[in-house]
C-alpha cells in the first residue's frame, strides 16, 4: 500500500471520529479512537513510537514521540489547539527526516470541521 492510500484511509477514519465525537477533547482520547479505527481497517499502527535524535552518530534518547506511525509508511501528528502554528508543521517534518519517512499528517481535532485541518506534510516526496 503507497502512502497516498495509507493517508486517504487515515483521512477518512479522522473525518468519521470528528463527525462522531466532535471538537474539544483532549488529543489522547482522539489519538486511542483514531488508533483502533485504522487497525479495524487492517492498518498496522504503532502509538507513541520512541524517536531517537542523532547528532554526530551519537544516538540520544531524548524523549521525542511519534503519535502514529501507520504501516511504517506515514506519520500522524494529531493535535487538538485553537490554531496550528507553523512549529507545528515543524515537528513533523522533523519527525519524518528523523524516521527517513516521506509523508505525514498533521490533524488539529480542535475544529469546528476537520478537512480544513488536515496538513500533508512531506518530506522529499
């Protein structure tokens, strides 16, 4: 499966969550509803997966966490703000060249709709 099909799945799982649940809850309850939504679909997704940052070969631990990382494929940063800001958009693009992933979405729940909050972000794609 490419990482356009992985993100339309996880796209279409997200809108149905939001349309079900709505805005204003915290990003944890969205990132556990979004999970087991993707693994109905047959998606192998990993929560909260370790991300180690490198500096001159020297591997450090530093606490940095993926919320999802679907079919080891896509990167999905969810928030639920008021407003993205462009760190945002940042720490994803840092999370993908970190893992050497190529796409990730970036999802604000905190929204009155949600398709205008859904980000690509990509990385050498």
């Amino acid at each position: 499966m490419t990482e356009n099909e992985i993100s339309y799945k996880c796209i279409g799982a997200a809108i149905e969550i939001h349309k079900s649940i709505g805005p204003g809850l915290l990003e944890s309850v969205y990132e556990n509803a979004l999970t087991y939504d993707l693994k109905q679909l047959g998606l192998n997704v990993k929560q909260q997966v370790p991300m180690p940052f490198i500096y001159k070969e020297v591997k450090q631990a530093v606490g940095y966490r993926i919320d999802l990382m679907i079919n080891n494929k896509v990167i999905i940063e969810i928030k639920a703000v008021e407003t993205l800001l462009p760190v945002h958009y940042a720490q994803l693009l840092t999370y993908l060249k970190l893992s050497g992933l190529k796409l990730g979405l970036l999802i604000n729940f905190n929204s009155k709709t949600l398709k205008s909050n859904i980000h690509r972000v990509v990385n050498n794609l």
